[in-house]
C-alpha cells in the first residue's frame, strides 16, 4: 500500500453522529447551599452563564436532597439515572439511601462479576432499577439508552477518577438519549471540569450545526436489550478473576506492612502507588480506588 501524502496525514475525530444526537447539557450544582455564591463565582469566570445556576439567586438543597429530586422526575418520564461516587462506602451508602426512599436503586461494585454487571445494566434498562449508583461506570462499554441523566457527586475532587478524560466519557453515559445532561456537584470548578465540559460543548455545538444544515432531528438511540448478554466473552470474565485475585494479592501483602522496616514501607507504598496508576490507566477505576484507599490506611499506621 503506497503511503498518503504528507498533506494527508494527520489525526481524524469522528464527533457527528447520523442519529443527531447531541452531547449531553452539562451543569453545574453546589454540594452544599453555603457553597453556592463560590462556585457561582467559577461559572461565571469559565463564561458558563447559560447554565441554570447562573441566573439562581439562591439554593437551598444540599447534594443528594437534589438529587433524588432530580431522580423522582426522571422516573416520572421513564427516564434513568446512572451516579458516579468517589469511593466504595458513598456509593453503598448513596444507594441504600436511595432504597430507603423507595428509589429502586442498585449499587454496581468491583466484587461484583462481569456477567451479574451486565444484569444489573439490562435490568436497569428494563427499568426494574431506576438508579444505578458506583465508582466506576466506565468499564462496561455497553450502550445505555434509557440513560438521560448521568450525576457525578464530588465532581471537583481531583484525581483519576476526576480528570478531564474519566470525566468525558463519564459524560458519554448520557449521549445516547435526546435528553441527555450531566450534572456535576462541587464546590468549584476545576480544570480538569472546565476540559471536559468545554469539550463536551465544542462537539455539541459540531453537531447542532450538522444538524441544522442537514434537516436532522435528534432521535435516541433503539437498542435490543437481549444481546448485551450474548456478547460476553470469556476473555472478559477471566479478567474479573485475575484482576480480583491481584488485588486479594495485594491485600495479603499489605498484612505485614506493621513489620517492616522504615525504607522497606516506603518502597511498599511506592510499589502500590504504581500499581494504582497502571490501574487507572487500565480505566481499571475501582481497582485503583481499592488501591488508593489501602494506600491511605497504610499511611495512618
């Protein structure tokens, strides 16, 4: 095959989609009230004056009251609602919170096999679950139509499972439905937010515009609910196994942690600050979490 010529070479992004679809409306909402004037401050810095909050002279709802809130008019349309948390013990505590309000909510975690996942999405396409509340929802790779709203909780604590690219393909989880928006709770508005949801709206804007010049509108995407199951392969349940076993691995080790030597814990915790970081670079983010959280307890001893 005879190389491209020089001019024709380069990198090719595929943004417009023959459904019309656009990406996500992203906002932002305070965790708390109090928060509320601050991060107003960033939305208005950024040039965000389009969003909701901008033209609020004030808000009363912390976090998660807002929240269900929004989950309770989702419902109401037929809608889901996927929530991203920072650690293992928020979402488990997110989603019983959720059960106790007569949400039907699932928590979706790292113990959990490939094909019990896989369930517990068709499920929550089926709308048996409303909520699907966990740390990592990026793994799956599985199209989730029904999906119109996507909520990232602690959405300006930075680190992996907060940088601009987790966060823009956390975003994705809602361009697959004409309704799709993403809501971001912080406190402010980090760089790694402001990549994301630049872009985010740079590739909406892209696609508005095709839409516009070709007469297209938007339309969510039909998907059969039956195959997702059939598409399991082995390879991917194997992987569950292995990556669960080095991480049970891990744990054995962290035992004698109390027994070693000074230099002997610090190159300890270098190595799981690696391993951590092959994780995440994996989009293996509930293993780095797990990582993560060993990491911190081991440095309080």
């Amino acid at each position: 095959m005879a190389e491209l010529p020089k001019d024709y070479e380069g990198i090719v992004y595929q943004i417009i989609r023959p459904t019309g679809l656009l990406d996500p409306i992203v906002e932002v909402r305070p965790s708390l009230p109090e928060t509320f004037e601050n991060l107003k401050t960033y939305v208005e810095k950024y040039g965000y004056q389009d969003m909701p909050l901008y033209s609020a002279s004030s808000w009363d709802n912390p976090q998660i009251p807002d929240l269900l809130n929004e989950i309770k008019v989702n419902i109401e349309k037929g809608e889901r609602t996927l929530v991203t948390t920072l650690t293992k013990r928020m979402a488990e505590e997110l989603s019983d919170y959720l059960l106790e309000k007569n949400i039907k909510s699932k928590y979706l975690h790292s113990d959990i096999d490939t094909v019990e996942r896989v369930e517990i999405l068709r499920d929550l396409r089926k709308g048996l679950y409303d909520v699907v509340v966990g740390i990592n929802l990026l793994r799956e790779g599985l199209d989730l139509p029904e999906v119109s709203t996507v909520a990232i909780i602690d959405a300006d604590k930075e680190g992996f499972l907060r940088s601009d690219t987790s966060l823009i393909q956390t975003i994705g989880r809602a361009a697959r439905h004409v309704n799709g928006r993403v809501i971001m709770y912080c406190d402010k508005i980090t760089e790694s937010m402001q990549r994301a949801i630049d872009e985010t709206r740079r590739r909406r804007e892209i696609q508005e515009k095709y839409n516009e010049e070709h007469g297209i509108t938007p339309t969510s995407i039909k998907k059969a609910i039956k195959d997702q199951l059939e598409r399991l392969s082995v390879e991917e349940e194997e992987d569950d196994i292995n990556s669960a076993k080095d991480i049970q691995d891990i744990k054995k080790q962290a035992e004698g942690f109390k027994a070693l030597t000074k230099n002997n814990k610090r190159k300890f915790l270098k190595e799981l600050e690696f391993r951590m970081s092959v994780y995440a670079d994996m989009m293996e983010f509930e293993k780095a979490a797990e990582v993560r959280d060993l990491i911190e307890d081991l440095k309080k001893n």
